[in-house]
C-alpha cells in the first residue's frame, strides 16, 4: 500500500505540472534526481529556464506550503539547479526559482498558488 504523503505528493506534482503548462510554460522535466535532492520539475519560460519547487500542505494544518521552503532548502535547489545547468551544457543561460503551493482541501480540492521568482541565487555561493 503506498504511503498517503507519497500519494498526495505525487498528485499535487501532477496538478502544479499541469498548471504551469496551462499557464504557458513547457515542463521540460520532472523529478529529477542527484546524489544531494531532487529537483521537483524544470520548466521553461521563453529564454529563461525555470526550477520549480512544489510544497503541498493540507488546509488544516494552517501554515501556508511555500512556508517549507528555508534558506537551506533554497539553497540546496540553487546548488541542484548549477548541477543540472552543468549537465546540460547549458552555460550563462537565464534561470529563476519558482514555488507552487498545492493545498488539499478537506473536500478533495486543491488550490494552486504559483510563486514566480519566489527566491534568487544570490549570496548561495
């Protein structure tokens, strides 16, 4: 049996994927995998390629899903990012670090809030 957290995540991905690319962004990526993180999806915007990190939280707990975002998770995504930048030989391309939060409603549904430009890489040397 899967674990519901598991579950829930995956569908939450599924729903910010979905999203972002009704929003005109191309979802060139998902999940993808370091020896440090993952990288929750890449997308792209026009010339600007775009990491974006989904936080998915339950109404009832109160905080908003973006708020689980720290510095040291920002971080983490900035380093992320360089490693997949550098595996693809993409060099001084534009980029920016998005957050979607999904919250599940008691009811079912879900409400998505995307956060553009949400944090930067500066001073994540």
């Amino acid at each position: 049996m899967a674990d519901p957290r598991h579950t829930l995540g995956r569908a939450a991905e599924d729903a910010a994927a979905a999203f972002l690319a009704g929003a005109g962004l191309a979802v060139v990526a998902r999940n993808v995998r370091f020896a440090e993180g993952e990288l929750d999806l890449v997308c792209r915007a026009r010339d600007v390629w775009v990491f974006v990190e989904v936080k998915c939280r339950r109404a009832s707990w109160g905080d908003a899903p973006g708020a689980a975002v720290s510095w040291r998770k920002q971080r983490r995504l900035v380093r992320l990012a360089r490693h997949w930048l550098k595996w693809k030989r993409l060099d001084g391309v534009r980029c920016r670090f998005d957050v979607v939060e999904v919250t599940a409603e008691d009811d079912g549904r879900s409400r998505i809030r995307h956060l553009p430009a949400a944090f930067d890489a500066t001073g994540m040397e």
